[in-house]
C-alpha cells in the first residue's frame, strides 16, 4: 500500500495523529507541493539527499519508501530534529517526518 497525503489526513482526530508514523518500508507519495519544496533544498540539506536514496519515480510519481534510521539522521545532520528545514507543518510529509524519525545517539 502506498500512502498518500488524502489518505492520511483523512484518518486526522482531534489529538495526536500516530498513523503519520510510518514503519520502515511504508511508502509514500510526495505531493505536488512537496516535490516543489524537494527541488528547492536540493543540493542545500540532507533530507534531500535521503528522500532522493529512498524514493522511486514511476508513472504516478515519486514514491518515497520509510527508512527511519538513515531518515533521523538527515535531519539530525541538518540541525532540526524531527523536521525537515523549509518544510510547511502543514505537509503530511513534515507530519511523517515528525512521527517517524527518532532520536540520533552519536
């Protein structure tokens, strides 16, 4: 199954919102706005560089696939724990991100 944005917002409640974390192997399709975002830190963070290894462009788009180690430490490496720097929080991707990625422990 490969989760989309509408199909995780629709499962949103009033209180935390664990079905954004998702389990290694999980994927998920990027959505227009957020391949806008990817192209625009491109070259400038981590987190690109860990989508661009973890991600599969197909006919419907790019499928981006949970890998929640080598994830935490992109966004380790880029400074802002559990976010992705540019990133609205109102993207789902940036809800992933928040609810899948853990702790790095150097």
């Amino acid at each position: 199954m490969i989760h989309t944005s509408e199909s995780l917002k629709a499962q949103d409640g009033d209180f935390e919102n664990y079905h954004y974390q998702l389990e290694d192997g999980q994927q998920y399709k990027l959505t227009d706005g957020e391949l806008h975002w990817l192209n625009f830190v491109k070259g400038k963070y981590s987190i690109y560089d860990h989508i661009m290894s973890n991600s599969e462009l197909t006919f419907d788009g790019l499928i981006y696939t949970i890998e929640t180690d080598s994830l935490s430490q992109a966004l380790a490496d880029d400074g802002i724990d559990c976010k992705a720097a540019c990133l609205s929080d109102d993207s789902t991707l940036q809800a992933i991100f928040f609810y899948s990625a853990h702790e790095v422990t150097q």
